[in-house]
C-alpha cells in the first residue's frame, strides 16, 4: 500500500473525515485490493461478520411523470399505451399477491410525477396499506414526488412529512440523489435546483426525525471529484442528525434512456467501477453511517457477492416486481430468501434478515 493510501487508511479507521482530493485519489489512482481491504476491515469493525438483508416488495404505483429525466427509461407522459396509475384498490391487490407468501416487512413504494394524483390520493393509499399490511413498513416517494406533492397541496415539505407519517409512511428511500452536482444534473436532464432541494428535503425529514435513504448514481457524465463532492455532502448532513439509514451506490442503466444517445453510453460501468464505488463509500462513511447496500438489483448477484468483500453489510432486498429497471431492458428476476442466505452465507458471512428500520428480525447460523 502507498503511503498515500496508508495515510487515508489510518484516518478511516480512526473516523477522521477523507478529504476531497482523497477521495478523488482513491477514485482515480488507488488499487482496488488495498481499497477492498481497507473497506472491509471498516465494515468488520462496524457489523462484524453480519450481512442484512430485507424481505420486500417494490411498487412502482405509476409510470406516468412529468419530470422526464433523460437517464430514466421508465416514465411515460400519460399518452402511451403502457402508461399506469394504480388505483388504491390496484395497489392494494398487488401487495396482496406477496405481502402473506414471502413475508414482506418493507414495501418500496414509488413512481413517476403524475399530475393528476394529489395529497389525498396519498393520505388515504398509506392509511389502507397500513391497515391492510401491518406487518410491513412503509419505504415511500423520492423528493420529487414528494416536492411535488407539496407544490399541488400548497403546502412547505415540512407541512407535508408529518401528514404522510400520520398517514402510514415509515421511511424515505434515497431516490433522486443521482450525483448532487448542478452541472451534472443539467446534463442527465434533472431540474435546475434539485440537488438542493433533495439534501433540504432529507435534512427537514431528519430534523423530524424521519428516517431516510441515500443513493449516489454513478458511470455517466460524472467525474470522479463529482462523485467525491456527493459523498461529502451526504457525510456532512449525517453528522447533523444521523437520519440515513444506508446508502446504495448504483449504476446508470443505459438501456432505453435518451441519456444512451446524448452522452454516447453504450455499456454500464464494469464491475471493477462497482466494486470501488462500494468500498470508497465505506471508507468515506465509516461508522458515521452503517450501512452500505450492494445493490444486487443494479450489479447482479455475482457482483452483490462481492461487494461484500469490498466494505458492503447490507445485501439489500428480494425486490418482488420491481418495474424501473426491466424498462431498461435488463432482466433483473426476484431473489427468493433462501438463495439470498445462501449468497452470503458462501463469502462466509452470517446473513441476518432486518426490517424497514434495520432491525434484526432473524440471523441465520452457516
Ligand atoms: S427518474 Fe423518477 S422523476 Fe425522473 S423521469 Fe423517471 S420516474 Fe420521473
């Protein structure tokens, strides 16, 4: 290991902040091994031998949106034939099919912008989820269905949080981070501004002790001190409240996105890019925020594996019918519990099934 990397090491240890050149440094020069062996003595000191992972069930409730993100191969406008919006009862027959059979804890909820759906919509869909589902926490709305919403009710996010927790809401997921840059933002085709408003938004629902979700998108038109700054700006807002409960580096899907065509993307991001961004997440976090989530959704199970070797604690869910990333035209599947004990339990570690809010609910014995 060079005395650079040996240096950033001993600070991640102790828990001392990596700097920004730092983390470009190990984005741009450091070895991989010596990052994975760094990442994974932190995440060792931090879960021991654990790897989480939840029981749940990812609703995408509509496609229809009006943001139209240019990486998002998703959304429709309300015009095709394949656009949707569940009704409450459509959503309630969804859950239905799985909440019972696989014994779903944690039920992602999210879709597109719709106009058309306002607050009540919401208010009365959480309150017959929960009546119906109890068992089973409520993961719901990016920030930009959740600034909309807002918009629509005139009413400020901080008004609107409340009325959705009183509602059902549990947690917030991560969604809409992508890379916090403005300038990346305009070029992935995001709303001027939505940087901001998605770090004011996690920061007014961890002033109300909501808890939420980080995620960072990486392998588009980023650079590696983009993603340093994403990292540091999520650092520092965890340090005023300890809200996130886990961050997800993931990777732009290309597949059907006009974001293909203007930023010429032909291929996702490799597993070594996948493997780094995992373990410098770790490193960059450290204790400060837990958990670290492979996201096998994105990365396959192959690569879920081995993030674990690499700083991840967290493999992240079964995710029954998840819609958004099979529009990219990628085959994803479900993962039932069993094959995902088995995925950690063979890198030797001891798989623990959580709930929404990372408790244990079960650890299984290799
Ligand atoms: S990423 Fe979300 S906000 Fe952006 S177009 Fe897709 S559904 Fe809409």
């Amino acid at each position: 290991m060079d005395k650079r990397l040996e240096s950033i090491s001993q600070k991640a240890l102790s828990g001392g902040d990596i700097g920004r050149e730092e983390i470009r440094y190990m984005y741009d020069y450091a070895p991989l091994t010596s990052l994975g062996k760094i990442a994974s003595e932190i995440a060792r000191s931090v879960s021991g031998n654990k790897v989480s992972f939840v029981s749940n069930l990812i609703l995408n409730y509509t496609n229809i949106c009006n943001v139209r993100c240019h990486f998002c191969a998703f959304y429709r406008t309300g015009k095709e034939d394949d656009s949707y919006a569940l009704s409450e009862e459509g959503v309630l027959q969804e859950i239905s099919k799985y909440y019972d059979r696989f014994g779903i804890t944690q039920l992602l909820i999210q879709g597109g912008v719709n106009p058309s759906l306002d607050l009540d919509y919401y208010v009365s869909l959480f309150r017959a989820i929960r009546k119906n589902f109890p068992k089973m926490g409520i993961h719901g709305l990016s920030t930009s269905e959740i600034s909309f919403i807002s918009r629509k009710a005139r009413i400020t996010v901080r008004e609107l949080l409340p009325l959705l927790v009183e509602a059902g809401l549990e947690t917030i997921p991560g969604a809409g981070a992508e890379i916090l840059s403005d300038e990346v933002r305009k070029a992935i085709g995001r709303p001027a501004g939505s940087g901001k408003e998605w770090l004011s938004i996690m920061e007014t629902a961890h002033s109300l002790g909501i808890r939420t979700s980080a995620t960072m998108m990486y392998g588009h038109v980023e650079s590696s001190l983009d993603r340093a700054d994403h990292l540091i700006a999520i650092r520092e807002l965890q340090k005023k409240y300890r809200g996130f409960l886990s961050f997800t580096p993931w990777n732009f899907e290309p597949g059907n996105t006009k974001l293909q065509e203007t930023a010429g993307i032909s291929h996702r991001a490799g597993g070594e890019t996948v493997l780094r961004n995992i373990a410098i997440s770790r490193i960059v976090f450290g204790s400060l925020l837990p958990v670290i989530q492979t996201s096998w959704l994105t990365n396959g199970v192959q690569m879920g594996q081995l993030a674990i070797s690499f700083g991840a604690n967290d493999w992240g869910g079964t995710i029954y019918d998840e819609k958004v990333i099979p529009a990219t035209g990628k085959d994803v599947g479900n993962l039932r519990k069993e094959t995902i004990v088995q995925s950690i339990s063979s890198m030797g570690m001891t798989p623990v099934e959580r709930d929404n809010l990372y408790r244990e609910i079960r650890a299984y014995s290799s």
